[in-house]
C-alpha cells in the first residue's frame, strides 16, 4: 500500500450540522479542507490498522469539561447572574 495514492472514491454520508461545520472551521484554521482531513483518517485506518478514536463517554466527558472551564472563566470575568439579577429577571 502507497502512501501517495490517488484519491478515487467518492464519498457521501450523513452527519450532524454543527459539528460539521465546527469541523470545516478546525480543518481550515489547520490549513486544511474537511476532505482532506478526511483522507487523511481514512488513510491513517488503512495504514496502521487502527482507529483511535474518543469513545461517547470520553467525548462526554470533555464536552462537559470545556463548558465547566468556561463557565469558570465566566464568572473570574465577573460575568455571571447575581441573586439579586435572577430574582429582578424572573420576579421571584
């Protein structure tokens, strides 16, 4: 198997909108295209005969991490809800 092989398969499949194209946006800020990354995993599972990828949960889990982080880093800013805030927004 050639490492320089010529790209011959077209590919068509389905996928979530927003995670496409924060992809699209990641794949462009590393000076690259969505097919081109794409090749590049296809070609790194056929080389190596593995497909190290995050598991659902791990995927979870540092989704969950990055919102937590933010929301830290929010309130640091101080840009955060009072009591006082909530109670006036939602007449409590």
């Amino acid at each position: 198997m050639s490492l320089i092989a010529a790209r011959d398969k077209r590919v068509g499949f389905t996928t979530n909108t927003d995670y496409f194209e924060k992809a699209k946006e990641v794949a462009k800020a590393n000076g690259t295209t969505i097919s081109s990354a794409m090749d590049m995993f296809v070609k790194q599972i056929a080389i190596t005969g593995k497909m190290e990828l995050l598991n659902e949960e791990e995927m979870l889990f540092m989704q969950l991490k990055k919102e937590v982080n933010q929301r830290i880093s929010d309130v640091q800013s101080g840009q955060y809800y009072t009591d006082e805030d909530l109670v006036k927004r939602y007449e409590l």
